[in-house]
C-alpha cells in the first residue's frame, strides 16, 4: 500500500547499471592516460573514434548491447511470462 515495487526498482538499477558498466570499464582499465580512456568512452557510446576520425559499429555494440539486453530482460521476460500465466 503505497509503497514502490521492489521489482522495478531493481529492474530500473539493473538497466542504468548495464548502461555505466562498459563506461566504468574502461575508465578504470589502468596503463592509459586519461585522454585515451575519454576516447574509449566517447567511442563505445557513439561509435565514432576521435583517434581514428571513423566510425565503427563494433564500437557502438559493445556499449549498448547490455543495456539493450538488460531492457530486453527487464521489459520482456516478465511480458511473455504474463502471457504465459494467462494462457
């Protein structure tokens, strides 16, 4: 009564954590400098690489995609089992 479903709490933590996460990654990655370890990060969220001055999709993937899966988890799996349990 009144109070928040722990179950989307969780689920929206786990989404802006699977978002972060390849970001933190590679700002704690040691042996870089910090200019380099801005570039990694700007280019897993974009794609574009201010080093290389290209874009790459690989680069692109490997900062959404667990985001992507995360929401894909969190949003539908509980949908497909509600449809599941009305059936």
């Amino acid at each position: 009564m009144g109070g928040k479903n722990l179950q989307t709490t969780v689920f929206k933590w786990l989404r802006i954590a699977a978002l972060v996460g390849p970001g933190v990654s590679m700002a704690v990655t040691p042996g870089r400098s910090t200019e380099a370890k801005v570039s990694d990060i700007l280019s897993i969220y974009t794609g574009y690489s201010i080093e290389q001055k290209n874009f790459q999709m690989e680069r692109l993937a490997t900062g959404w995609t667990p985001f992507l899966m995360a929401t894909l988890a969190t949003y539908g799996i509980p949908k497909i089992a509600g449809i599941i349990r009305r059936l």
